[in-house]
C-alpha cells in the first residue's frame, strides 16, 4: 500500500508538490476537522486557526523560528478534552512534512539546536531517519497553562515524530515558568528541522551510507 493509500485510509487525503516541498492534508473523523497546508520553503508565514489557543501559539512560534508556511483550520471535539485536536494536528503536521520532503535527496538529514526562553532552556534534536523514534525528557512545574494540559504537548511531538517518520529527542534542561519552558520547545522544533532539511549542495543523494532512507 503506499503512503497516499495508507493516508487516506486513516482519515488523511494528501496532496504533494515536491517541487516546492509543500503538501496539504484534509482529515476529517468523527472527532476532528482538520485542513493543514505545510511548506518546507517558506517565509515564517502562518495562518492558524484552532479550538485550542495555546497551540495556535506554539504551532505560530513553530513557523516563525522554522521559516515555515503553515496553513490550519482544525475543529474538535474540545467540550470532551483538547486532546483529540492537538493529537490529530501533530498527525496531519507530521504526514504534511513526510510527503513534502519526498526522497530527502540533499538535505543535511541532522540538526541540535538548543533554545533560552528567559530563565528556560530547551534542545531539540533530529535525524530525518525514516525511522520514527521519540524521546522526551521535560518536567514542567505546573501540569496546566491556562487551560492547556501539559501532557498534551508529549502527544503532540510523538504524533508529529511518528507520521514525519523522524527520529526526535526533546530535552528541556532546566526552567520554573511552564509557559517558557514549552515555548522554549516549539521554538527549538522550529530551528532545528529547518536546519535538518536544509539544502546542502555537498550532498549527493540522500544523506545515507544505505543509498536510501
């Protein structure tokens, strides 16, 4: 079965320009309604439009710092909980970047970047493996900010890193404002994958020993 198929079978319907690494995904499930536009190459543009207000302000830090265009209109179920939107957003998110990158022909594959947020110190690492892995070292003072569950933030990045196919190490170091410290997050997710998929013309093919990833 390949991607698109498998896409589409799990409420997911993609479509792929890997001239410009841009995809779009609509899914739409008894729980959510989600439109999600994702451009590798853009300007930090973003248009982000979700029941859940503190992720629409991760997901725009996300952008700017990443150098990113994204596009989400999304509708849940958050009379239940936020967690089916914000699980469902990392899923589209993360299929969005793996259709968009295709074969990953050139890019540089790695990337660690740490990130200060005021007295919160985060670091973001990432292999653009294929390879889905994901571990998260955070403990946070307060289990909420606002009305945002702090334990929705580990959904978010293991759906992102599972449905990208990436192998993602989230560590934050240190910090006492729970705002700050997941702010600190995004901001390293952003940097660090754009970094990872940057263009480097010394790469010829994939960044890879096997000839594939």
């Amino acid at each position: 079965m390949d991607n698109q198929n498998k896409s589409a079978e799990q409420g997911g319907e993609l479509q792929n320009n890997s001239a410009v690494r841009q995809a779009d995904v609509d899914r739409k499930t008894n729980e959510t309604n989600i439109q999600l536009s994702f451009n590798v190459d853009g300007s930090g543009q973003s248009n982000i439009e979700t029941d859940v207000p503190f992720l629409n302000h991760m997901l725009d830090l996300f952008t700017k710092h990443g150098q990113f265009d994204l596009n989400v209109q999304a509708r849940g179920d958050i009379d239940i909980d936020d967690h089916h939107t914000v699980e469902d957003i990392g899923i589209c998110l993360g299929q969005t970047l793996y259709q968009a990158l295709g074969d990953k022909r050139g890019i540089k594959r790695y990337a660690s970047v740490f990130v200060p947020m005021d007295e919160a110190l985060a670091q973001v690492i990432i292999d653009v493996s294929n390879r889905p892995h994901f571990e998260y070292r955070a403990e946070y003072p307060s289990q909420q900010v606002g009305s945002f569950s702090t334990e929705l933030v580990h959904e978010f990045l293991w759906k992102l890193a599972l449905e990208a196919r990436i192998t993602l190490h989230v560590i934050v170091h240190y910090g006492q404002n729970t705002h700050h410290m997941i702010e600190a997050v995004f901001k390293a997710l952003g940097r660090a994958l754009d970094e990872a998929t940057m263009i480097d013309p010394r790469v010829t093919g994939v960044p890879s020993t096997k000839g594939v990833l």
